[in-house]
C-alpha cells in the first residue's frame, strides 16, 4: 500500500478515562488515489503517536463494494527502511515485488515484505473480489538491519482456541503460539475473535508497547484494575509495563481484534510517503532515486522554501549505504505504469521519536 498522505490531521478522543494506562488513537479518512479512490482509516502515525514499539503506520480497510469503488488498485511504488504486513478478512489481493516474489493474499493468512534498502511492489484485489477488507501495517527497521537485503515471506497460521474466542499469531510469539515468519526484529501480530459477551485474556511481554485495533463489534480493554472502551477503527495504545490483557466483547455480537507489539523503538526515523529514513537528505536520495529508475528523472520535485529557506532541498547526495544497481529492482513487463513520488514538502522534514 503506499502512503499519499503528507500532512496528517490529530484527532483528540474524548472518551479515554486514563491515557497512561491505556490510550485511544482515532481512524481519519485517506483517499488511496485512482479513479474511484478507495478509502483507508489511518490510525497511524498521527502527531500525537509515530511509533507503537516498531510500528509506523496501520491502514485498516473496507467492508468495501469493489465493484462501487474498484477495489485495491495500487500499481508497482517503493518503500525503504520498512517492512509491511498485509492481512485480510475478506477478498484476496494479489502482489507482486521487485525480488521476484509474487502471490495471492487471502483471508488468515499473511503477507511480510521487508523493504530494507529498496523494494518496489504492486497490490491490486483479484477480479473475482466482491468485497475487500483488512489491515496493512508498516514497522521500521532499527539503523543497524535498514540497509539489508529485500525479502518477501508468506504464512498461513492455525487458530488457536482460547477461553472466550480464538487466537490467530501471524508474526512473532502471542498467546501461546509462535510464527515461523522471520521479522528480523522483535515484533508480533496476530488477531482475536472475542465471542459475543465473553472474555478473552491474553499475557504479554511487560517489555513491549502494544496497539489493539477494533475492526468490529463493542470491546471493552482491561488492564490491572483499569477499563477502557473501544470503538470500531480506533487504536487503544498501552504502553510497556503490563503483562496481561483481557478483551471483553460486547452482548450482541463478536469482537475481532488486530493486536500488535514490539519492545520502544529508541531511534529517531524520517519518515515520509514511502519511505523511512534518518534524515531529510536520505529522503530527497529516495526520491530521486525512484524518479530516476522510473523515468521520471527530470521531476526532480523542487518546492518554494518556507520561513527561513531549508525547504526544496533536492541537492542530497546519493546514500551511502553500498547499493548498487536499481535501489528498487527491476519489474515483470506488461505491468501497470509506476506510480511517481509525489513533491517534497515547503520544510525540511523533521525526525519522528516516541519516548
């Protein structure tokens, strides 16, 4: 999925009762482009929260008519320094990446693509799709694995039946499972079905932050001794510190729940479309890079500076991270066209860090 927002809107939520114990991040509304331009709700990043542990940027999608609007159209467009995880409850999406990976993604199963230094991938919702809807997320590799080499992983986990619902891990260890999935960082995904009035509790790792999206039904979060509603496409953020967690649905229907967690990042990252870096000048590298590959080099995304003049920086050297050839790899012919990188910003991109 690529990213065209530029300038996140914050949302204030006024039904949190205690945000050091748990926090609730609002979805906004993000056109992905195209014709008919499917929407996503973006609970991250927002101003006031970049990162839960690793993870930078959760998408959550549908129930949505593709044939109202088009479904997932998303031609080939590249990422650095990330890795994406696709899940999905309905429809199935096809992708196709510059290592040469291709596959269909369908419901329970997942989707690991770890950009490293560059990666380039396609997504587009199979014509047989009537109706598209789940999540991506996108966490940040730490600046000692961000250079690695690109790779595509895909994994199809078993449920696990709990107390109150069931458990499906997709990365990482979490209610007892473990995914063979290698996130080459410590980070875990996985989702839970509450069944209707019951209780589902979870341990976690003391050392990690977690996020708990609600795709649907009523949720009531408990930790310790505190509780905290949570509707539908919000984030509740808890940070580190507790080691368990039960999740209570609602009388009348299920609850199905997105849970993610990594131990504090601890690193500053820049992070803009497509791409997360350590600097403005590593971004601007990016982007040109792309735009070159692309055929677009005389797009060389140059903007009116703002206040003092930093702004428009478009002379970055290239990145000194040993890349040779294509940062972005190469693609199969016959293939929709790229998608460009849209203009730098008026200002220097700033650094993004989560204490």
């Amino acid at each position: 999925m690529t990213n065209p927002e530029i300038d996140p809107a914050e949302y204030e939520c006024a039904h949190v009762t205690c945000a050091d114990a748990i926090d609730i991040i609002t979805a906004r509304e993000v056109p992905l482009g195209g014709l008919r331009a499917m929407t996503v709700r973006r609970t991250l990043p927002q101003r006031k929260r970049s990162l839960i542990g690793p993870w930078c940027f959760v998408d959550h999608f549908g129930p949505d008519d593709v044939a109202a609007t088009g479904g997932m159209q998303v031609a080939r467009h590249p990422h650095t320094g990330l890795a994406t995880v696709t899940l999905l409850f309905h429809g199935e999406i096809e992708h196709i990446d510059s290592t040469g990976f291709s596959n269909i993604v369908r419901p329970g199963e997942v989707n690991l693509m770890i950009a490293g230094s560059g990666i380039s991938h396609s997504e587009f919702s199979c014509d047989a799709t009537e109706q598209l809807h789940g999540v991506q997320l996108w966490y940040a590799l730490p600046d000692a694995l961000r250079n690695g080499m690109p790779e595509s992983q895909h994994f199809v986990p078993t449920w696990a039946e709990v107390p109150g619902g069931r458990v499906l891990t997709y990365l990482g260890s979490f209610a007892g499972q473990s995914s063979p999935v290698d996130t080459r960082v410590p980070a875990h995904a996985a989702e839970i079905l509450v069944d209707a009035g019951q209780t589902v509790e979870v341990d976690l790792d003391a050392s990690c932050e977690h996020g708990v999206l609600l795709d649907s039904g009523a949720l009531t979060l408990g930790v310790r001794d505190h509780e905290q509603t949570v509707a539908p496409d919000e984030l509740a953020y808890l940070p580190s510190g507790p080691d368990a967690l039960r999740l209570t649905a609602g009388p009348e229907a299920p609850a199905r729940v997105i849970v993610v967690g990594g131990r504090p990042f601890g690193e500053s990252i820049v992070m803009w479309w497509n791409f997360v870096g350590r600097s403005h000048d590593e971004i601007v590298a990016y982007r040109r890079a792309w735009q070159t590959e692309i055929g677009r080099a005389e797009d060389d995304g140059a903007a009116e500076p703002l206040g003092d003049g930093e702004g428009g920086d478009t002379t970055a050297e290239p990145v000194g991270d040993g890349v040779e050839g294509p940062r972005f790899g190469t693609f199969p012919p016959d293939q929709p066209e790229p998608i460009p990188a849209p203009p730098l910003p008026r200002v220097r991109i700033k650094p993004r860090r989560q204490s």
